[in-house]
C-alpha cells in the first residue's frame, strides 16, 4: 500500500511541479505575486525547486485558509502597517 500511495503522490507532483515552476518563473519576472500555504503545498514547491521563488509562502494551513477568506490576521496586519 505504501508504495502505491507514494506512486500516486508521486504522479500528482509532477503536474503540480509544472505549475508551480511556471508561476514561480512569472514572479521572477514580475509578472505575477505568488502566495501559497499549507504544509502539503510547501512540500509540493520544495520538491519542483521553487520554494524560494513565490512571493509568499506560509506553512500555516488554517491561518492561510483565514487570510484567503478575507479575514484580518494580526500579524499580516502588522506586516501590512509596516510597509
């Protein structure tokens, strides 16, 4: 069982791998602000190489999923007071 899961992931990731290193390549050029979260999702950019690459990456699902929504998260409001 193991091996078939890991096999499926494994296929999943490749799709996601070239899309994530296509919008990885946007943001380098400018052309678009990249935010992705959540641990599984972090994993998926450290895998494609391109973790570093995104705007802005959070390992906080469920604060993340807060954010999307719209909702006032007191550290992205400080951060947002900062800049």
């Amino acid at each position: 069982m193991r091996q078939t899961l890991s096999a499926a992931l494994f296929v999943l990731l490749i799709p996601a791998a070239a899309l994530a290193q296509t919008a990885a390549a946007l943001t380098k050029e400018g052309s678009l602000v990249s935010v992705a979260g959540g641990g599984d999702t972090v994993a998926a950019l450290n895998h494609a190489g391109v973790v570093e690459d995104f705007s802005f990456v959070s390992t906080a699902g469920g604060a993340f999923l807060e954010w999307m929504e719209g909702r006032t998260l007191p550290g992205v409001a400080a951060l947002e007071q900062q800049g």
